[in-house]
C-alpha cells in the first residue's frame, strides 16, 4: 500500500465495475458523436442557405460546444463568423472568435444562428426583438419555437 496526498483519492474497480464504467464511457462517446454528428449536419445547411440568400457576415448567438461547430462549418463556406453575443460569458474570445454582450458590438450582421445550448428559446425570443425572424436561424436540434407565445396560453 503506498501513502497517497490528502487531495487525492485511491479507488479500486472491480471487474465488474470496470466493465460498467466501460459501457458508460463507450454510451457517452456514441451520444457525442451523434451530437456532433447531427450538429454538423444542420449547420452546414444553415450555412448553405446564408449563401445561398447571400448573407456573407453572421454572428452566433450563445458561446457553447454547438458554436465552436458552426464556426468550424462556416470555414468551409463563403461566410464570415463576425463573432458570438453572449451576455453571460466573461471571457474576450471563445473557439478564436470574439465575443461581444450586444450583437451591435459585433458591428452589421445578415444573419444570426442560435447556438446557446443553455437556454436556445430564451436567446430566440430576445433576438427576435432586435432581429427580423427570417434572420434569426435556429437548429432543428434546439426545438425552438418560431412563434411567439401568448400570455396564459
């Protein structure tokens, strides 16, 4: 038995507990796959209708895993990823981007992705204030709602 630091603890798996602690690992990395996977695949499309309507410079809303993926998609088509708005992230630059609490910051955009993993609805319906809503974009991923909620509905 060796003497381990007081900050530091010794565990010890059974075989059985290793063959679970496997299958859990190997469960967690096909649902991050998958995640980015279908991510991917939805940015790609977002980002091939921006050309396609010839919105050349868009910001992403929201600093999250689902914004470093567009910003890596948006490499491969002839857009510019002005940056990210987030009005909780307390750092200057996430995945080589510059992030910014009001979308002005970020200077004239064609188009928004909603990338905020935290709370996509709520960062869609502030945007969709500042931003007409066909340029405001969303992943099927998300589930937001397009339409607006009414009171007691």
């Amino acid at each position: 038995m060796q003497q381990a630091p007081a900050n530091r603890y010794t565990y010890y798996v059974t075989p059985q507990g290793f063959a679970e602690k496997s299958r859990l690992t190997a469960e967690y990395l096909t649902i991050s796959f998958n995640f980015f996977r279908k991510a991917r695949e939805q940015c790609i499309a977002i980002l091939d209708d921006c050309e396609v309507q010839g919105w050349r410079r868009i910001a992403l809303a929201g600093a999250s895993e689902l914004s470093e993926i567009a910003a890596l998609c948006a490499q491969d088509h002839a857009v510019e990823v002005a940056g990210i708005v987030d009005d909780q992230f307390d750092q200057a630059t996430f995945a080589t981007l510059p992030v910014a609490r009001r979308l002005k910051d970020l200077g004239a955009v064609s188009a928004v992705i909603v990338c905020d993993l935290r709370d996509p609805q709520g960062q869609f319906d502030a945007l969709v204030e500042i931003l007409p809503r066909d340029r405001l974009l969303t992943l099927p991923l998300l589930r937001v709602s397009r339409t607006r909620q009414t009171q007691g509905a």
